[in-house]
C-alpha cells in the first residue's frame, strides 16, 4: 500500500470514531459519536432523567457510580405518585448523589380476584410530575443530589423465566419470609408479601442501591422488608418516611383515586379510629382490650351514622382488622410492651355507592370497592 492509500485508510478511521470534524468535508463540524450517544439516551421530557427500561441499562449506568463511590438511594413505587412518594424521593435527595426511582406495577403482589386490570396508569403526568420535582431539588442546595433515573421495566423484563402467575399455589422463583406474610394484609391477601418481596429482592439486585425508601403507610411491608434486607444480608439501609396526610387525616394512597368525593369524606375512619387507640395508651392504658375497643367503638358508631341516612347518601364499609402488633414480628400482643411500643393498624373495605346521584363523582373506574389501610406507630413510653 502507498503512503498515499495508507493517509486516506487512516483518515476515513478518524472520521468513523470521530476523530476528525466534518469541517473536513466543508461543513462546519456539528457533534462527537459521544455527544450523539448522549443524545440517544430516553429522558423525561424537559429534564435530564433518563429512562432505563432493561436490567442490563441500569447495570451500565450503575457500575460508574460504584466506582465512584456514589451514593444511590432506591424509591420503588407502582407510578400513580402523589405527595407521599415526593416526600421519600425528597428524602433521599437530601442522602443520595442519585436518586433512583422505579415504577412498575408488579403482578405477582396482586391477587386473581384483585384490582391489577383497573390499577391507575399514569405514566405521562408521573412524568411531569418527576420532572418538576427535580427542577425543585437542583434549586435546593441543602440536597447532595437530585433524580438521575427513572426505571421503567416490563414484566417480561422482570420475570426473564416468565411470569409464574398470581394464584397461591403457583409455581416460580420467590422470595417467602415467614411467619409474617400470613399475617394481617397476609391474611386476607395471602400472594401480597410473596410478591412484593420478590421484585423488591429484585429492584435490589438490578439497581444495587445504598438506601431503599419506604412509607409508613405500609407498615407492614415495611417490617418484612427489613426482615429481608437482615436475612438475606443485604448491603442496604432502609429508610422509612412518615405517612403523608391530607388535612383531614385521610393517608394518601394510589388507591384513593377509586374513592370518588361522597367515600373520601368518611374514609377517614380509619385514622379516627386509630387515633382514638392511640389516645388510650398515651393515657397510660397498655392492654390491647382498653385499647382497641376505642377503635372499635368509633367504627362501629361511625357506621351505624351512616346506616341510618339514605341510600343516596350514606356510605357503608366493612372492617377488615384492627390490630394492635409486636413492632418487629407484627404479631398480635395482649399487652404494650413500654420499652418497645407496638403497631395499631387497620384495614377498611370501603363499598361501592349504592345509588349514585346524576353527575356525582364516583371515582376511578367507576368507584369500585376499595380496600384502605392506615397505622400509626405507638412510641416507647419514655416513663419505663
């Protein structure tokens, strides 16, 4: 080959790995292979989060971060966010160099007879919303990071062998922590904690996060995702944010879009009725019954009110439990113990509306039933 033939080998190498500009050619030189693939990556519209939609693409952008000894903290959610997912994404900005948050709606935690099928979906607004917050976070300067990723998988992606269904006897690769998911939520929901431990093991695998934020809302999964993270020794700290409130008391949930106005209004059962517990064991009171017949009692009241208005304007409700439980195991307790507090909690299936009025909003999908829980945690007694 001549020296000539070897200059222009080499030159159209430089230009296939970006090396020379395409001011070469006569045009002014417009972007590297590098700035392209920059620009290649899926982002939220109006903000620099990008979107990773494989197991593989979260490990890419990952590995960096480790060996740049970044902290990453984890905020797993099923979308439809409100106030008290924002409020675990702010806390781990405030912990995190990056926040990761994730959004699917996993199967496998929903039973057959369950609302998988009419579950909000609200990825656009879900967008929006993430990509405002993280214009507030960068304008904070008490943050040590912001919101870097949003992962967005598909239940192939998350179940590579397949998805091995929804039913109790179903059979697949799961994560089961005994005896606490056979109690409470278990109980009634017998695949719920199976499932959630599941993709929470694998949301933790894929993303190798320092932090995991939860809600207290869910305590009960809380308690058996620090069981897990202990268990199985993971390298993970778990944070747990405060239930976030309306004014009125009522938890926020993705689930009270079913509510529809007329059920919001007496769906603050649930926390009234655990107040009222609550204010027993500040009075002193550690026996369960003394307790928790005042969160009966206020149930009970409250539904023989609603009983007696008519059709077109009451609200009927069924209680699941109302439990007082062991912090630690969420097993049922005769007696607080002081030096350790307890758990009241309660689950409500608030009934569709019986007559609906022209024009009354009925809620998401038509106002289906729907299921709410609360808790409030009951402190250790300083006086011990």
């Amino acid at each position: 080959m001549s020296i000539h033939n070897v200059s222009r080998a080499m030159f159209a190498r430089s230009i296939r790995s970006g090396l020379v500009g395409l001011h070469a050619f006569g045009r002014p030189f417009t972007r590297t292979i590098a700035s392209a693939r920059r620009q290649a990556f899926e982002t939220i519209p109006s903000s620099p989060i990008r979107i990773l939609r494989t197991v593989d693409a979260v490990r890419k952008w990952r590995k960096p971060q480790y060996l740049d000894h970044r902290i990453v903290g984890l905020v797993p959610t099923m979308g439809a966010l409100h106030e008290g997912h924002l409020s675990l994404i702010r806390a781990a900005a405030r912990e995190s160099h990056h926040v990761v948050i994730s959004t699917y709606v996993n199967p496998a935690q929903f039973g057959i007879k369950e609302d998988l099928a009419s579950y909000p979906v609200t990825w656009e607004s879900d967008c929006k919303i993430l990509a405002e917050l993280d214009r507030e976070l960068a304008d904070d300067g008490g943050n040590l990071g912001r919101i870097s990723v949003v992962f967005a998988p598909t239940t192939q992606e998350m179940y590579p062998s397949g998805f091995p269904g929804q039913e109790v006897d179903s059979t697949g690769s799961f994560v089961v922590l005994t005896p606490i998911s056979d109690l409470l939520e278990g109980g009634t929901r017998p695949t719920f904690f199976r499932g959630v431990a599941t993709v929470c093991m694998k949301l933790f695998n894929i993303v190798q996060p320092e932090k995991v934020y939860f809600g207290q809302k869910d305590v009960q999964q809380t308690v058996v995702i620090r069981k897990m993270i202990k268990d199985f020794m993971l390298p993970i700290e778990l944070v747990v944010g405060p239930t976030v409130r309306e004014s009125d008391g009522l938890a926020l949930s993705s689930r009270n879009v079913y509510l529809g106005e007329r059920r919001c209004r007496v769906a603050t059962i649930l926390h009234h009725a655990l107040k009222a517990a609550e204010s027993k064991y500040l009075e002193g009171s550690l026996d369960r019954e003394t307790i928790l017949k005042a969160a009966n009692a206020v149930a009970s009241d409250t539904l023989n009110e609603q009983l007696a208005l008519t059709p077109e304007k009451r609200v009927k409700f069924e209680v699941d439990y109302i439990s007082l439980a062991d912090p630690f195991t969420m097993e049922e307790i005769t007696e607080v113990d002081p030096k350790l507090g307890g758990i009241l909690s309660c689950a409500f299936k608030m009934l569709p509306v019986e007559l609906p009025q022209p024009g009354e909003d009925l809620g998401h999908s038509g106002g289906p039933a729907v299921r709410l829980i609360d808790n409030i945690i009951l402190k250790p007694s300083l006086e011990v």
